[in-house]
C-alpha cells in the first residue's frame, strides 16, 4: 500500500486533532480498543476476541489492499486504539505511517508477517519481484499460517487483558481444531485433482504460500508489480505459455477485475474463472458465511470444479466464525 502526497500533507494535522481526542478513548470503558487492517486479519482477530473487544476493520472487505489510502477519520479510529494488527510485509505501509503518528500512549503496533516468517523464507514472484524489495504479503492463504496469526493474537490480548485470556485460549483452540479440518479437506481435495492440473496462474499473485504446503505450482500472475494492467507483449507471452504448458484454466478475482484476463482466456483456449479470492470474504459481515475459513472453502472448490477435482470434498468443513456470526466489526 503506497502513502500518497494527499495523506502525508495531512497526517501532521491528523496528529494534532487526535492527541485533543485519545484520552477519551473508549478503552475507558473497560474494553480494549482493537484494530486490524485486511479483512483475513480482522475476521482471525474476531475468532479469538468475540465480542469481548471493540474491534474496527480498517480495510473493507473486496478492496484492493494494496492501492487502498485510509480517510482522515481512520486516523481517530488508530488514536484510540490500544492494539493495532497489521499483516506487514510491506501490504500497508500508508496505515504503519498513519499508526505511528497516531499511537497513544501504551498502544502496540502488531506486525503479524514478521513474527511468522523470517526474511530468508520471503517470496518473490512475477507480482512482487525481489528487486522491489517487497515480498509476497499473502501469508494468510496458508491455514497454518493463518492460525500463527492467530496464536499472536491470543497472546498479545491476553497480555493486555489477562481477565478473558481463558476465553481467548478457548477460542483459539476451536478455531485451530477448524483449521486443523479444513487442512485435512484441503489435502483430500488436492489428492482429487489431477497431478498435471495443479496449476494456478493467477491475475494477481495471491498464493505463493499456499501452493508448496499443498503441491500446486504457481505457474505466474497476470497482474504486473505496478498493478497495471499486462502490456501487449507480456499478454501475447501468457498466451504462448498457457498453450504450451496445457493450463486447465486461469483465475482471476472480483477485488481485481480485469477486460484482460478473459481476453487472454480466450485466446489461449482457456476456461477464466473469476471468484477466487485472497481478500474478499463470501456474503456480508453476519453472514455465517462471512469468515476467512469460508473463503478458503470456497477457494477450494473453485480450484476443484476448475482443474477436475471433487469439490464436494471440502463440504463438511465448518466455516462459521467460532464466536458466531461477524457483527461487532466497525468498517
């Protein structure tokens, strides 16, 4: 996520108008003041707290993440916060930047990806190529860690709120238990699929985490680093390689349309699938649909219908949020 010219020149006022309002944070009350950004990292952090915290998702669900700039008002919303969560990895710098001018006294900024992975097990690809120096952020398309995540969200909230850490640990242990299963689908439904179609080439690169756990090759993405659209030369040479290379098909994303992705679908013969998701949880906040468990369900299945798979193996994984349905997320 890029700072732009419009939130530097105001992030100096914004401190200023926030440092009038954080004391009366609503912490006042007695709950913690919780914020997270992408809609993945908020929906793991609702699993353990429930509605034991105010939480507030910064990010709305089916936004681009990367190219998203925060309004001036997310920057009260991080003045009262006492924990922020942020993926890290370089997906939300303008959010660190505003974070940082804003924190109040005591508050943490949380950055999950550096506390999962280390620099040496970071990857580059066609999207995020090294020499940017910023890697794949999409850890949580990895289960596992997904529920790293939410291991460091069990225990930074139970440090601050020592009262609900049994709560906290009760709710971490059922949502690992769902993950737990929904790896287990994951690897029937992979099994599934034929060998020769386990293949994603993706409109942009959302699972370089996902495919080595489950031994699906990541052919290339679409979507270029800038996040513009392919030009004609690399558009002529991902055609060339879905012919050679026998693709099943492509997937693209409704949080990145793109007039492209079909173009290029239909000229190499290809079948384009566009609802896979990285970001963008199914149905509305509560729904019971509305979960991070549900989106990678319903990844899987799309992957299974598309490469000649058994999606009806992924049908007995609970996707319901552990606290029930997603209500108490500000947006």
């Amino acid at each position: 996520m890029r700072i732009s010219p419009r939130n530097l020149l105001l992030l100096a006022l914004i401190s200023l108008l926030c440092a009038c309002g954080a004391d009366r944070s609503e912490s006042e009350e007695g709950r913690l003041q919780v914020v997270a950004t992408v809609s993945p990292v908020t929906n793991i952090v609702y699993n353990i707290t429930g509605d034991l915290v105010d939480l507030s998702g910064l990010v709305p669900a089916g936004t681009d993440s990367h190219t998203f700039e925060l309004a001036p008002s997310d920057a009260v919303t991080l003045s009262k916060a006492d924990i922020i969560f942020i993926n890290g990895l370089h997906l939300e710098e303008s959010t660190i930047s505003m974070a940082e001018a804003n924190l109040k006294e005591g508050g943490e900024i949380v950055l999950l990806g550096e506390m999962v992975i280390d620099p040496e097990d970071y990857v580059y690809d066609f999207s995020f190529p090294e020499e940017e120096g910023s890697p794949n952020p999409h850890l949580w398309t990895d289960p596992f860690f997904a529920l790293k995540y939410a291991e460091i969200v069990r225990d930074k909230l139970s440090a601050l709120d020592p009262d609900n850490s049994g709560v906290y640990q009760a709710n971490y242990d059922e949502f690992a238990a769902r993950i737990e299963a929904l790896d287990a689908a994951i690897q029937a439904t992979t099994a599934s699929i034929p060998e020769s179609n386990r293949k994603l080439l993706t409109y942009h690169d959302s699972f370089a985490y996902f495919a080595p756990r489950y031994g699906y090759t990541v052919l290339g993405a679409i979507q270029p680093s800038d996040f513009s659209e392919p030009s004609a030369q690399e558009v002529a040479a991902l055609i060339d390689q879905l012919r050679e290379g026998k693709i099943t098909a492509i997937f693209g994303s409704e949080v990145f349309p793109s007039r492209v992705v079909d173009q290029i679908g239909r000229e190499a013969d290809v079948q384009y699938v566009s609802t896979l998701s990285d970001d963008d949880l199914p149905g509305n906040p509560g729904d019971p649909e509305h979960s991070y468990i549900s989106m990678m369900v319903e990844n899987l299945k799309t992957m299974a219908d598309s490469l000649g798979g058994d999606s009806t193996l992924m049908d007995g994984v609970e996707t319901a949020n552990v606290p029930g349905p997603e209500t108490s997320v500000r947006q």
